[in-house]
C-alpha cells in the first residue's frame, strides 16, 4: 500500500514541540489567530466532558484549523493491543459505532505508532490493502485521511483521525498541522481518557450490581432476561445472551435460557461469542455467553466483566434450577396421585360394571331359557293344534330369543375377558366343516332380508388347533353384522384361505359402511357409528370389541376397510397352531 511520507519530523527528545512550531509560524509575535485556534481546541477538549455541546464545540474548534468529514480521537491500550473510540463526530460509519475497537494491526496507518509522526493515506489504497475499518470508511464515502499519533510522557496514549470525502483532500501541510492537533490535545485527552475510564467503571460496576439482582430478584428467570440482556449490553457490546446449565457430562452445557440473538456453532464467521462458566463451591453449574457480530471485538477486560457476571449470577441460577426441579418433582407427584386416584376409580367403575353384566345376563337368561323351552314344546305339539299364522309367529318367537340368548352369552363372556377369568379351549379341527355348519344356521336370518351369503373355501382340508368354538362366535358376530347393516338383496361374502402358517378369513359386505372418523374405535367395547343407518338397528356395540378379544387370545390380528356407503370388509388373521403363553417360572411359583 502506498503511503505519503510523514513530512512533518517528531523528535520526542526535544520538549514542546507545539511551542516551537508555533514561533516559527508566528515570528516575533509569539502567538497569531492560528496559534490561539491550536490552544482553543485542547483547552475546549479538556473542559466540562459531561457537557452535551462538548463535543460540537471541539469540532467546530478543530475544523477551523482543518477540513474534514470525518473526525475521531480514539485511546490505544496496549495491553489489549486494541484502538477504541473515545470521541467521533461527521460521516456515520457502519461497523464503527460510537464504541468501535479495532485491533492495532488493523489500523490503516500502523507506522504512526513506531514513527510517532502523523500519515495521511488514500481510503481506498488501505481498504484494498486488506484494512476492514479502511473498507468501512470507504463504503461510508471518505476517500482521504490522516492519522496522528497522540503522545503523552513519551507514550502513544491515542490517535487522532480526519478524513474527507474528497480524494487527495490533504498534503504536507495537513499532515503537520493534525500532527499539532494531536499535540494540542494532548493534556486534555488524556484526562478525557481517564475521566472515561472512571466513568465507565463506574458504569460496570453499578450495572454488574444490577445484573446480579435482577437474576436473584425472581425465580422465573424467562422473564428476566430481556431486563437482564439489556443492560448486560451496556457495558459488553453485543445482540445475543445465553445462559445454559451443566448437563452432567464433562463440562457440557445446553441452553435454558436466552435473549436476541443466540448463539449457533463455534467458530462461525459471522458471530463473536464470548464464555464463561458459572461456578459453584467448585462445581459447574452452567455458562453465560454473550454473542455479537464479526465486525465486535470482545477483549479481556470483556471476558474479565462476563467472569465476574458469570460469578454474581451463578448462586441466583442454581437456586432458581433447584426451584424448578422442586416444581417438577412437585407436579410430578399430584399427577401421579391423580392418576392412582382416577385408576382406583376405574377399577371400581368396571367392578360394578361387570357385576351389573353378570346380574341382568343371569336375570335375562332365566326367563328366556322358559321362553325358548315353551316355544319348543310348541313347535313339537300335534300337526293341526296351530294354524299357519301362529307357526310363523312362533318361528319369530325362537329365532329372537336364540339372537336375545347369543347376547346374553357375549355379555358374560366380555365379562370374563375383563375379569380375566376368559379361557380358550383349543381342539383340532377343520375350518370347512366349521363354516359349513356356520352356513345352515344363517340360511332363516339371510332368508327375512333375501340376502345371499357366498362362500369361497379351497378344496383343501385346512387344519387348525384353536377354541373352534369361540372362532364360530367370531364368525357368526361378523356375518351377523354385515347382514344386519346390509340392504335386502345383498350378498354377504365369507373367503377362507391358507397363507403359509396362517388362516385369512374375510367377511365382505355391501352395506351402509364406516366413516373414517370412526374407523380408529370400531372395535372398542360400547362403540357404536352415529348415522342413520346404525339408528335403524338395535345393537349394543360389544361384537367387535368381543371379536377382537377372542382374536387377541388367539395371537392373531383383526382389521377394517370401509367407506360410509361402499360396503365393508373385515379380516381375521389367525396362526394355524394356537401356542398358550407360558406364564414366567416365577408367576407359576407364586
């Protein structure tokens, strides 16, 4: 990068450099109007810094002795090898905010600090040198600059920077007279500077204070952290805060609680993060971090803020973690009693429920039982005793009360099931002969509705070894749904068939079928479709869900297809060799 040669010499062997310079432009007179404007402006900087017209008066002060667009005194601190703005005034430049810090290595002029002579540079040469404050000022406009060293008891204690938007704004002359600004201005800047580093001490220390009660002020820490975030910022730039708690496992941590931006994968260009653990009696217990953006610089005295931060709030956050695990484990058990609560109730409720079961099954079949046994004794009486009106109408009694009779038995047997009293008595035999038999007891139900019931069984004998009584409910409950929800005239299809280790039977309707909403509860006891067509038909809604159980003890599988209006279709999956479960030894022991 090329940079114009300091013209103006800076001896800090010889004393009042200022005072020279001023007899050799103002000879004899010892001070002139320009002599007054130098001594003006440093003792203007070093009056009453909390003014709020302090600095438009130094400015106005210092453009009288040189243009400029842009100015800005700002202190170097060595030990954090950082430049960082005390005072700036002119363009706005984004990504130098009234707090910029930028490393030394990053300024566009770094031999002002071994030289201590004032430089002046073309924007553009150093933004293209690879200087991203340089890059900064550019974008902003400011083509031309000076930078000069500020130098108090023999040590570059700040920089005083001008710039313009003009390109080769400035010459020899500028360099030397900035240099004799930053001369000037020398005394002052430096109480300036201590002023601030005072006040902003001063700042940190009653905003560390007010960190720490507003952790420890309130339990919720969620709600404090917007409070807490913002005057975190004030003394740590920054647009994101973290606070995340210790897993347990090394030293890992995740995040609990957080405000603006958060922090994403370290090393990301686009975000600075700064960390520091929080320690209790020598045990961590999470970390703060706080996040800014790649044009921040955080540096130690930042990290040493957030460690102290991170020290204050760390007691407040342990309490209020113990807290909310005591609120946990707290509503964790009111659930849990609630939940024991409501199972007692459960049980009760399906105690007296099966008990009711049991009573009316008991109370109805005993009169039925008469009823069936009469009617059979009528129907055994001498021909010509009943007129034919009267053989129909007693054909009408036995087939309701064999339907009432077949309620009555899975009323009991759902009992059984969830009493678990409910046992398979399995038997070999073939599943032709079961549907055969199946088949002549369904001809008087499928003959009220003209319906037609298909079969469609292999030649083959297929063998099973199953409760063949408890899959003749099974059938006969299907069968007697679909003819029941089925219009006169249908068919009912009944198919039978063997694939490998199993038996596939399905039961085929075209009736009035099954929204899909309700498809998930079909085969739940009680449950019954709100339609039309399910209003039509008595029925209490224990068929499937009995169906489903005998299936379950069998290990075999039932499912459903159906469309309200299209028909529906059942299958029953069931392994040919019914296995028992065997109870653990220790069950058998008991």
């Amino acid at each position: 990068m090329a940079l114009a040669k300091p013209t103006y010499p800076s001896d800090q062997g010889r004393p009042g450099r200022l005072t020279s310079w001023l007899k050799r432009v103002a000879p004899g007179s010892g001070r002139d109007s320009q002599t007054e404007l130098l001594l003006e402006v440093g003792q203007i900087l070093g009056e009453n810094f909390e003014s709020p017209n302090h600095l438009g008066r130094f400015s106005e002060h210092v453009a009288r002795v040189i243009d400029f667009d842009y100015l800005s005194l700002a202190q170097v601190d060595h030990a954090e090898w950082a430049v960082e703005n005390v005072l700036q005034c002119g363009v706005k430049i984004n990504g130098m905010s009234e707090t910029w810090s930028i490393s030394l290595d990053a300024v566009p002029q770094p031999e002002v600090f071994s030289t201590r002579s004032a430089a002046m540079c073309e924007v553009e040469q150093a933004a293209h040198g690879g200087k991203s404050s340089a890059w900064w000022m550019y974008r902003a406009g400011l083509r031309s600059m000076i930078t000069a060293p500020i130098i108090a008891d023999s040590t570059v204690i700040g920089v005083l920077i001008v710039a313009s938007k003009l390109p080769q704004s400035y010459n020899a002359t500028s360099i030397r007279t900035a240099q004799l600004l930053a001369d000037a201005v020398a005394g002052s800047f430096a109480n300036l500077r201590l002023h601030k580093r005072l006040r902003r001490e001063l700042i940190e220390r009653e905003t560390v204070s007010t960190l720490a009660k507003t952790i420890s002020s309130s339990l919720d820490i969620e709600s404090s952290m917007p409070e807490f975030a913002h005057d975190l910022w004030r003394i740590i730039p920054a647009n994101g805060v973290s606070i995340s708690l210790a897993t347990g496992v090394n030293d890992d941590t995740e995040d609990r609680w957080s405000f603006g931006v958060t922090p994403v994968a370290s090393g990301t260009p686009d975000q600075q993060v700064l960390r520091s653990k929080m320690m209790v009696g020598g045990a961590m217990v999470g970390a703060l971090t706080v996040v800014g953006f790649k044009h921040q610089r955080f540096t130690r005295h930042h990290l040493s803020l957030l460690n102290t931060i991170a020290s204050n709030i760390a007691g407040a956050i342990a309490a209020a973690e113990m807290h909310a695990r005591s609120m946990q484990l707290g509503e964790a058990r009111l659930e849990w009693e609630r939940a024991e609560a409501e199972s007692r109730e459960l049980q009760r409720v399906a105690a007296a429920k099966s008990d009711f079961l049991t009573t009316v099954s008991h109370e109805l079949r005993t009169p039925l039982t008469s009823i069936l046994a009469f009617a059979d004794v009528l129907t055994r009486n001498q021909p010509g005793n009943l007129v034919e009106k009267q053989e129909r109408q007693l054909s009408i009694i036995q087939r309701s009360g064999r339907r009432l009779a077949a309620l009555i038995d899975d009323l009991l047997d759902t009992t059984l099931i969830e009493q678990g009293r409910f046992e398979l008595k399995p038997v070999r035999f073939t599943v032709r002969g079961l549907v055969t038999e199946l088949e002549q007891s369904f001809v008087p139900i499928l003959q009220e509705k003209k319906q037609f019931l298909a079969l469609d069984v292999p030649d083959y004998q297929i063998e099973m070894f199953a409760d063949q009584i408890r899959l003749s409910q099974v059938i006969s409950n299907l069968i007697t749904n679909a003819s029941k929800y089925s219009g006169e005239g249908s068919e009912i299809k009944v198919t039978l068939y063997a694939e490998d280790d199993d038996v596939i039977v399905r039961v085929i309707d075209q009736g009035i079928g099954i929204a899909q909403n309700d498809m998930q509860d079909i085969f739940g006891a009680f449950f019954r479709a709100d339609n039309e067509g399910t209003r039509r038909q008595s029925g209490t809604g224990i068929g499937l869900y009995f169906c489903r159980m005998i299936v379950d003890h069998h290990n075999g599988e039932i499912s459903a297809e159906s469309n309200a209006g299209k028909g529906t279709t059942i299958t029953v999956r069931l392994p040919r060799e019914y296995v028992p479960e065997i109870l653990p030894e220790e069950s058998l022991t008991a």
